[in-house]
C-alpha cells in the first residue's frame, strides 16, 4: 500500500474536522494568554530589583557627599553610629544589592519564583544564611499556581494529544470501514502508525507555531533566545510522543471509542495529578526535610552559649545598641570600641555558622535524593526541564542563596583588614566596593539527564504498544470490528 | 416510582466496573492520604512543643543581665499544627511556623515548607482534600455521564416515558442513584476521620460539630457536580459529546478557574513586594520614636514632656530610668507603625477574597476549597490570627522587660541587670485559635455561593428534565 495515499488522505479528514480547527484556535489563545501571564510574574520580579538599585545609587551619592563634608570639615556632631568615615557604618549603610535578575525566558515557568525574594542586601553584621529570603504574597496564590506556559504544557497539551487521537482505530471500527482497510495487505500496526504520525506532525507544527507567536507577542527576542526555546521545543516534541504513544497502545486494543476517552482520561489523571502528587508525598516521608525547627533550637542554644563568651569581650547592652556608646571626638579610641564590637559578633557569628553548615549539608542530601524520583514521571521531567530554561528551579534558588551567602563574605572581608588597620573611609573607595552578579554557571544542568528520559519513556511506549500487538492477531480485530 | 428509580440506578452503579475501580482506588488513596496526614501532624506538633520547651528553658536559664539584653535575645512563637488538617492542609505548606518575638522589630513567620522543598513538591500532595475536591467529582462524571444518554442511544428512555414515569422522579431517581455510593465512600472516609481524631491526644480542641459541618460542604460540592452530570447526560444527543462537555467544565472549574482567579486577584489588588514594604515601615519609623535613635528630634520632644510632667530639669532626677521608659514608649510607637502597615496588607488580602468570592460565581471549587480549608484552621485567615496574637505577646513580653529596666534602675546606668528570677515571672507564649463560631459566621459569603451554585444547577438539571426527548 503507498503510504504516502495514506498520509494524503489523512490530512484531508484532518482539514475537514471542524473541531480540531477550534481546538486549535484555542490552544493559540491559550499559549498567548499563559505567555502574557507569564510575563507579568516577570515584570513583578523586576521592579523591586530596579528601584532597590536606584536607592542603591542615590545613597551611593549621598554617602559620597557626606563623607567629603565630614572630611573637610564641614559636618560634625555627628553621632559614631551616623559617621559615614567609620567603615562599619558603610558596611551597614551601603548595603549592595545582591539580586537574582530574571533569565529572559522566565516568562515560560514561574517554577519557585514565587516563594522568593530576589533582592536581598547582605551587610557587615548579621548572619547571611538567617537573611530573609521571602517573598510577601497571598499563600493561596503559591497553593493554586499559575496559568503560565508550563501549566498550559504539563497539564493542557496532553489532553489535546489525547484529543487528537484517542478514537483513531476505534472510529474506523464504528463506522465499519476498519474491515475494508484491514482487508488490505497492509499491517494494524503500521497503518495506525501512519495515521498517528500525521496527527502528531500536525499539532507539532500547531504547537510549535502557538508557541512562538505566544513568546514573540510577549516580548522574547526568538534569535536571541533560540538555543533556549529549541531546547523547550524538544522537550516539548519528546513529551507530545510519549502521550501519542500511550494514545497508540490503547487503541491498538481494539476498544470502543467511549473505552477509549474513559480509559486515557483516567491515564491523563493518573500520570500528571495524582503519580506526581503520589512521588512528592512519598519523597517528603521516606526523606523528610531536615527539620528547621528542631535546627534553630540548637542554633539558639549555640547562639546563647556564644552570647556568653562575646559578653566577656564586650557588654551585650553595646553590642545590642551600639548607638549608646559614649560619643568620643577622638577617632583612635573609638576604633578599639568597634574592634571589640566586631570580635565579639564574630564569636556568636561562628557558632551558629557550624549549626547552619550542618543543616545546610543536610538539606542539600534531601533534595538530591528526591530530585532522582524525577524519573518516575515525564511529567515531572518535563516540569524541571521548563524549570530549568526558564531559570526558576530549585537549584537556581539554592545556587542565589549560595551565592549570596558568599557575597556576603566576600563584603565582609572588604572592610574587616580596613577596620582592624583603623582606616577612615575614603569617598573613592564608594566605587570601588564589591558588587554581586549573579552566575548563572554555578547551577548545575540537568537537561540531557531529563531530555534521554523522556526519549526513553517515548520509545517504551511505542515499544510496548507493538510488542503487546503480536499477540492480538489482525484476524481478531477484523472479527470484533 | 421515584425510589425504585433510585435503587435500580444504585445496584447499575454499584456493579459497574469503572465505579467500582475508581472508587476502590479512591478510597485506597483516601485512607492512604488521612493516615499519614496524621502521622504528619503528630510529627509538627511533637517538634514544635519541643522546641517550644527547649526556647523557655533558653529564656528560663539566661544569666543576669540587663532585660534589654533579654528582649534583644528574644524568644521564638511555633505555630501549631491544627487536627483537622487530616483533611485539609490548606496554605500550611505555603506559611511560615515560627515567629522570631525580639525588641525594634515585627518579624515575619519564617520557615516555610515549601521553600526547603524541591519544584516536585508544587504538583500537590497526597492529602484528601486533594482527593476530595478534585478526583471525586471526576469520579462522579466518569461514573454518571452516560446515566441519561445511554438510555437515549439504547432507546430505552422511550420506554420509560411511555410508562408515564414523570421527568422530575426520573430526574430525583437517577441523581439519588448516582449521589448515594459517592457520598457512601466518602462518609466512610470520615468515620475513619473520626476515629482517628478521637485517639488523638489534644482531641478536645477538635469541634466534631465542624467536621460533621466539612462533609455537609462536600456533600454539596458533590451535589452541585452530579446536578451538572445529570444535566450534560440529558443535554448531550450521545454519550461521547457529555463526557467531553463534562470533562472540560470539570478542569475548567477545578484546574483552570484556581489559577486564572489567583493571577486577576493579584493583579488587581497586588502586594506589595518585601523590599516597598518594609521600606514604607523604615520611613515612617525614622519619623518618629525609635529605640534605637535616642537623640531623634521625637525622643527630645518625650524628654521634654517628662521632664515637665515630673518637674524636674535633668533625667538624673526622675524616680524611674528614663532611658527604659524611652525605649518602652519607642517600641510601642514602632508596634503601631507595624500595626498600621500590616493592616493595609490584611485589606488588600480581604480585597482578594471579595474577588475570590465573586470569581466562585464561576466555579463551585472556590467556595468549596475555601470553606474547607476555613473549618480545618488551615486558611490564611488562621495564619494571620496566629501571628497577630504572637504580636500582641510580644508587646506584652517588651513592656515587662523594659519597665522593669525603667522602675529597678537608675538613669544612665546600664551596668544594671536583672536578677535571672525575674526571666520567669513572664509568662510563656500560649496560642489559641479563634472559635468556630467566628470563623463560620466570616464564610458566610462562601456557604452562601455553594448553596445557590447547587440550587441553581439543580434548576437547570430539572427544566432540562421536563424537556427530556427520546
């Protein structure tokens, strides 16, 4: 039989089809809704890393003029808390930004973006890795989710391949002209298969098209970002096959078309709501979390301990308000005062550090173990590659709090030699202070590990389909239709 | 006429493969997700009062020192984790669960779960009101959105009508037939509910009358999904175009109208972020009294107060020490600015849920998820009451450390410190939820909107009935 009739003939039924048009007018708007929506969590993220870095500046200038004033003379009275010549109160004052930018294609999956922050200042005193890391917002709002593009993908895009497919052998069956075709030299199997590969080649396109015009609508520069949504394409393409293929089996045994939709709808809603949910519950039982709770119970015990020694060094009333200090005019003495300050911080500052490393290790074995239960599901697989090219995964959010916390040191060891040679702060070295970029390098990759999944769990389906029709005999199918 | 209709349609489905399938696994999954729903609770709460424990004997075993070292040290509110969330975990996942109670400053509730938890964790959890709210319905049309068509592709419905059976019995028989194993499984979940709740040692927090008053709300979630099962059935010329016409205002109401309403709502009344937030606080603390800027404009303009008040001239001369009255009246000044702000943000939060109960006009599911998440003490409304009453411990814990500094020493002197049986004279932190009765009587909104969604689809259900065509 010439295939190529066959694909003719197909895409011709497929034009015809009135509601696969809609659908598939539908699934544009959906994809350009979900894109536009997508960008606005991202304009959201941006704002307050723009004006934090606006404020950022305009103190910049201030502290430059304030600290020429103090120099030449023209500014006095001013408390040691409020000098902008001691080094501490820069360190304190002239906080960097240290902000996690959102990668330009963020808008295709909020991810964890909404449990964080993406400004953080880490200053001279204060524990990095105790920072804030929280966002303000609605918990019902990080409960429901977003309709972004990778709600639309995981969850949408299955159920229009099932949509396109799911009566393919059964509707031939019903309208008896199964039995004309099979009584062609022509194998079930290979037939369907054609069939199947014209569906496919005809949402892909859809989809890929849906895709593009969504992201170029919301802004996305496609040259720019080509490796990125290639990248998404794939994936996409690899998880549209394995549903094609699940779509493939159940059709290959023989059952009605209402079998059929009950039968796939019932995968759809075991595969992608409850094996997720399923995985997440066991992955949060069988390796909880490290608990915080119990954490910051030994890091208040270390941190009271250690409050105990740094009294010793200096008086904790100071250390709690370093502003009633005695106002000195002398700049010597009070450098002494503030040397002590800073070594009795440093006391607490390292017992709870080795609290805070030990839970932090922890942590980082927890969430590696589950991240391997990924494999479990392609729907889980898919959501992390999303995750990944949008730059919202949990590693990208663990890398911004590691990175952070190494700025912060980083920050610290601009001013600790300066402070413990007793240097005053000169107004140039304002320019010259450490400043955090984000690098997006340190996250680790995990795409080629998702993306060979996902073509393993493509191929078994296809393979199990055909394996399972050798033992239903064409003759059987002829007979039943 | 009507209850033969009824258990003849209750033996169709009882015997019917796929319900029996789908209901076993809903069951399964249920026992499943309240068991270690329990187990998980009894893990929280076994941490929380021990970490609890463990913060009163840090505070209880301070050394001498001056109370505003103490205050500055601090002391940690673990929020409780309530019995019913069994059933429900609501925004558990999504909140913070402990609160850091130290001078100068209103500290947020940190340690979220989901912030320690992997992208995974966002697909939901194995919880029953996952199972309740999204796979019963589904189990509901799966089971019944053939009930009426298949009658009409069989030809039977002709038969029926010919025999004079009227379209509201029919109508009454068949939802009863269809409604009664679902609410059969689902009863059974919570027997099982309640049996657990009554081994669980803290039970006499828990109101039986509302967990009696949860599965009223889903019964009537579920009778809103079977008054539109029925009336898809009815519509529909085959089975086939029900099933995809219920299947679509199934994810539609369930998947799609959560997200979509969540995106509006903040949209149209958005919070602000961390960083204008407590920005918006530090502008308005500069302006005024604060602990920590005793020569501020506002803290000479208090000295000047006192000073007249006692008529004195110097802060040597006042029977109490200043510096501990400044720092109480600096703090309770900052409390204010605090309360102020967080006020705004509880506004644009009641905005939002005006907006969720408008959008729920449009899915049954909002109400539904609401209302139990509210009975189960698992809603952000719980969260908000947890940490406003741990505020108002704060203040209380502030006022007794800073007066004691005010009324035991003398002003300028603070080598003073407090002697280490005065950290027990401060009563530990004690939370108490809000009663039932208020939190019924502030979801009223909610109640009402479930009642019209399932008085109004009954309506339709019926009408179409009366119009039934073979």
């Amino acid at each position: 039989m010439s295939y190529r009739y066959q694909y003719k003939y197909e895409w011709l039924v497929l034009l015809r089809e009135r509601w696969i048009i809609i659908l598939s007018v539908i699934t544009l708007f959906l994809f350009i809704y979900a894109a536009f929506s997508g960008r606005e969590r991202v304009e959201e993220r941006k704002r307050p890393i723009a004006v934090a870095r606006e404020e950022m500046k305009a103190n910049d200038e201030r502290l430059k003029l304030l600290i020429d004033s103090v120099e030449r003379g023209l500014k006095s009275g001013l408390s040691p808390w409020q000098n902008p010549q001691r080094l501490n109160v820069v360190g304190q004052q002239a906080a960097r930004v240290a902000a996690f930018d959102p990668q330009p294609l963020a808008l295709i999956a909020t991810g964890q973006s909404d449990l964080f922050t993406h400004v953080v200042k880490p200053r001279l005193y204060g524990e990095a890795q105790t920072l804030g890391f929280s966002e303000l917002s609605n918990p019902v709002q990080l409960l429901f989710g977003n309709f972004d593009l990778a709600f639309t993908i995981i969850y949408l895009l299955p159920l229009l391949v099932l949509a396109f497919s799911y009566n393919l052998l059964s509707a031939e069956k019903e309208s008896g002209s199964l039995r004309l075709t099979l009584a062609q030299p022509v194998g079930v199997t290979r037939w369907l298969f054609n069939k199947i590969s014209v569906r496919f080649l005809v949402l892909s396109v859809l989809v890929i098209i849906s895709l593009l015009v969504a992201l170029i609508l919301a802004g996305v520069s496609v040259s720019e970002q080509g490796s990125g949504i290639l990248r998404m394409l794939i994936a996409i393409l690899l998880y549209m096959i394995f549903w094609f293929g699940l779509s493939f089996l159940i059709n290959l045994r023989g059952y009605s078309s209402g079998q059929n939709a009950v039968i796939l709808v019932s995968a759809w809603v075991l595969l992608v709501l409850l094996v997720p949910a399923t995985i997440s519950h066991l992955a949060n039982h069988l390796y909880p979390v490290p608990s915080r709770v119990v954490m910051l119970t030994e890091l208040r015990y270390a941190e009271a301990e250690a409050q105990k020694k740094a009294d010793s060094i200096l008086e904790s009333y100071y250390r709690d308000h370093p502003e009633l200090m005695p106002a000195q005019s002398s700049g010597q003495h009070l450098y002494i005062f503030w040397i002590k300050y800073f070594a009795a911080q440093e006391e607490i500052r390292k017992a709870m550090q080795t609290v805070l490393n030990a839970y932090e290790d922890k942590l980082q074995a927890q969430q590696r173990t589950v991240d391997r239960l990924r494999f479990l599901s392609p729907a889980i697989l898919i959501q992390n590659v999303l995750n990944e090219i949008a730059g919202t995964s949990t590693r990208h959010y663990n890398s911004y709090r590691a990175q952070v916390v190494a700025f912060a040191e980083t920050w610290r060891q601009f001013f600790v030699p300066k402070i413990f040679r007793n240097e005053l702060m000169k107004k140039e070295w304002i320019d010259e202070l450490p400043s955090f970029t984000w690098d997006e390098k340190l996250v680790e990759k995990q795409y080629l590990a998702d993306t060979l999944a996902l073509i393993a769990y493509a191929v078994i389906t296809f393979g199990v389909a055909i394996w399972l029709q050798r033992s239903l005999l064409k003759r059987e199918l002829i007979i039943s239709a | 006429m009507l209850f033969k209709i009824a258990f003849k349609e209750m033996k169709e489905v009882l015997r019917e493969g796929r319900f029996r399938i789908l209901s076993l696994l809903c069951l399964l999954l249920l026992v499943v997700a309240v068991f270690s729903a329990k187990k998980y609770y009894e893990y929280v709460n076994a941490q929380h009062r021990s970490a609890a424990e463990k913060e009163r004997m840090n505070w209880l075993y301070q050394d001498a020192k001056n109370p505003h070292s103490a205050a500055h040290y601090g002391t940690y509110a673990f929020k409780p984790k309530q019995p019913l969330s069994l059933l429900d975990q609501g925004v558990d996942k999504y909140t913070g669960v402990s609160i850091y109670l130290a001078a100068h400053a209103r500290n947020e509730a940190e340690y979220m779960a989901a912030q320690d938890q992997t992208a995974l964790s966002r697909f939901g959890d194995l919880t029953a009101d996952f199972i309740l709210l999204f796979l019963i319905p589904l189990l509901i049309i799966l089971t019944g959105f053939n009930i009426i068509s298949r009658e009409k592709e069989l030809g039977t419905l002709r038969l029926l009508q010919s025999m004079g059976v009227s379209p509201v019995a029919l109508a009454w028989g068949k939802w009863l037939g269809l409604f009664i194993p679902v609410a059969g499984v689902v009863i059974l979940v919570f027997i099982i509910v309640y049996f657990l709740l009554v081994n669980i040692p803290d039970f006499g927090q828990v109101s039986f009358s509302a967990v009696t008053l949860l599965l009223g709300v889903y019964l009537i979630y579920y009778g809103v999904f079977a008054n539109l099962t029925l009336l898809f059935s009815a519509w529909a010329k085959r089975s086939a175009l029900a099933f995809v016409l219920l299947l679509t205002t199934w994810m539609v109401m369930c998947l799609a109208m959560p997200r979509l309403t969540t995106t509006l709502a903040d949209k149209l009344y958005p919070y602000p972020s961390q960083q204008e937030f407590y920005d918006a606080i530090n502008q308005d603390k500069k302006k005024g009294l604060s602990g920590h800027e005793p020569w501020s404009e506002a803290a000479k303009k208090l000295e000047q107060q006192v000073l007249a008040e006692y008529g004195v001239d110097s802060l040597h001369k006042l029977p109490f020490n200043f510096d501990g009255y400044l720092m109480q009246k600096g703090e309770e000044h900052e409390a204010e600015i605090y309360f102020a702000h967080y006020q705004k943000l509880k506004e644009t939060y009641e905005k939002q849920s005006r907006f969720y109960r408008q959008a729920a006009l449009l899915s049954p599911y909002l109400p539904a998820r609401f209302l139990s998440m509210a009975l189960s003490r698992t809603d952000y409304y719980h969260h908000w009451h947890f940490c406003d009453e741990a505020e108002k411990y704060r203040l209380y814990m502030m006022n007794e450390l800073n007066m004691n500094l005010a009324e035991n020493s003398k002003f300028g002197d603070w080598g003073y410190k407090a002697d280490p049986s005065f950290w027990a004279t401060i009563k530990p932190f004690e939370y108490e939820a809000p009663s039932y009765a208020s939190i019924i009587s502030m979801n009223t909104g909610n109640f009402a909107v479930l009642l019209v969604w399932f008085a109004a689809s009954m309506a339709v259900m019926l009408v179409r009935f009366k119009n039934l065509k073979p």
